[in-house]
C-alpha cells in the first residue's frame, strides 16, 4: 500500500505542480550524501513516519455476499494510515526552490485528496479516498527539525504533507448456515409437577378444600435447523408459582 500511495503522489506532482517540467520526483531520505549526489533540480518527498489513524477506524464487520444475496463471510474494515512526507526542493539557487515550494503547496491544497484516476497500484477503483493534508502545525510528540538533526542534515524550508490512506486487513470469517425453518417456541413442565401435590392447609382449619395438581404438558425439544445442519435447541419449562403456607 505504502508504494501505491508514493506513485500516485508522483503522478499528482507531475501533473498539477511541476506541468511537465524535467525536475525528478525522488522519495530518498535528503542526507548529505544524497544531496552533494545531486545534479539537477529535483523533489523529493521523505517518508519518515507511519501511524494508525485512530480517529477513523471503524469496528463493524462487512459483510460478502454471493450472487444470490446471501452471506457467504465477513471481513473487518480496512484500517487508514498517516504517512507523513518531508517535501523539499533541490536546485542550484534558493530563488528556484522557493517557486517549487510555491506551486508544490499550491497544488496540494487544491486537493483534499489524491484524485482517483491518479491513484495507482491496489488504490485504483477502491472506493475508499486517499485524504491530504499540508502545512499543518506538527504533533507534539515531533518536530520536523528532529527529523533533520537525525538525519545529519542542514535545516532547510521544507513542507510536512500526511497522506491517510487505507490498508486492507487481509482476515476473514466464514459465515454459518442460512436459517431455513422459522422458530417455534413450546412450553413443558417443571422436573417434579407430573407427582400429584395437595396443598398445605391454613393453620386452625383441618377442613381446607384440596386443590387439585395442575395438568403436566409434554416435554418436548425444539432443534432449529436441518439434520445435516442443526442448530440451536430450545427448552422451556413452566414454572407454576407456589401457595404459601399460611
């Protein structure tokens, strides 16, 4: 995914910042080394941090369905990703740079993201975009004079664009058999309540009237599905309340 994002950030620099121009677009870290190897004018957009945008992550499941509509398994979402590049401007005189700076910012802000017929490798026909943002005041917990101090290099002018991009969990889970029959629900009796019960007299009255036992029903198991494929079984039992000794 991370090399998708990079080709179509080129495609989109190529087309709306540098309109045709020979300046090469190169993702290397801008070290001394690198830098005294240049020898024509070129951009160069750093990759130098990767981290979870958690403020979009989603947790519902999706759902796959066959030809016939059924639910055949289901997938997490896919999670985004901040990539933050480190973009600068290599030429002879700092006049040059500073144009490229210009209509480098200038065309990522026209885009809040990548368009989709730029989007390249497994991004192209995703419905899910490709968000930019540029220039924006850094974290906290970095500093984009940290990123040159750990690279040897000297501070220059510089843009911090962040692409968040979706990455595909690739995990899957099968989903169980269709439901074909309808619920039933059946009532039995209480473990106990087929014995015949006489109930307590009151105390001081000898002469109660004797209730007689509640009927007992069938005990029966419901088990939902197909012999091949059985589902849930089912019991219930009727609780019948009791008379209290007076």
């Amino acid at each position: 995914m991370i090399h998708d994002v990079d080709e179509s950030l080129r495609a989109l620099v190529r087309r709306d910042a540098l309109n045709g121009t020979q300046v090469e677009v190169a993702f290397d870290a801008p070290t001394r080394e690198w830098v005294a190897r240049r020898n024509a004018p070129a951009v160069d957009l750093y990759l130098y941090d990767i981290r979870e945008d958690l403020d979009r992550r989603e947790v519902n499941w999706e759902e796959v369905r066959d030809e016939s509509g059924r639910v055949v398994e289901r997938r997490p979402p896919p999670r985004r990703y901040r990539l933050s590049y480190l973009v600068t401007a290599w030429t002879t005189r700092p006049e040059d740079e500073h144009r490229l700076l210009s209509a480098l910012l200038s065309c990522f802000i026209r885009h809040e993201l990548v368009p989709p017929e730029l989007l390249a490798g497994q991004l192209e026909g995703s419905p899910q975009s490709v968000y930019l943002t540029v220039a924006q005041p850094p974290r906290e917990d970095r500093s984009i004079a940290d990123v040159w101090t750990a690279m040897g290099g000297e501070l220059k002018p510089s843009l911090d664009l962040v692409a968040t991009a979706p990455f595909e969990v690739k995990r899957s889970q099968e989903a169980g058999p269709p439901v074909l029959e309808e619920p039933r629900i059946t009532v039995v009796a209480a473990a106990g309540d087929t014995e015949e019960k006489r109930s307590r007299p009151r105390r001081g009255d000898a002469k109660a009237p004797v209730e007689p036992p509640a009927p007992a029903l069938a005990d029966e198991t419901l088990v939902a599905g197909s012999a091949k494929q059985p589902g849930r079984r089912l019991r219930l039992r009727d609780l019948r309340g009791r008379e209290r000794a007076g």
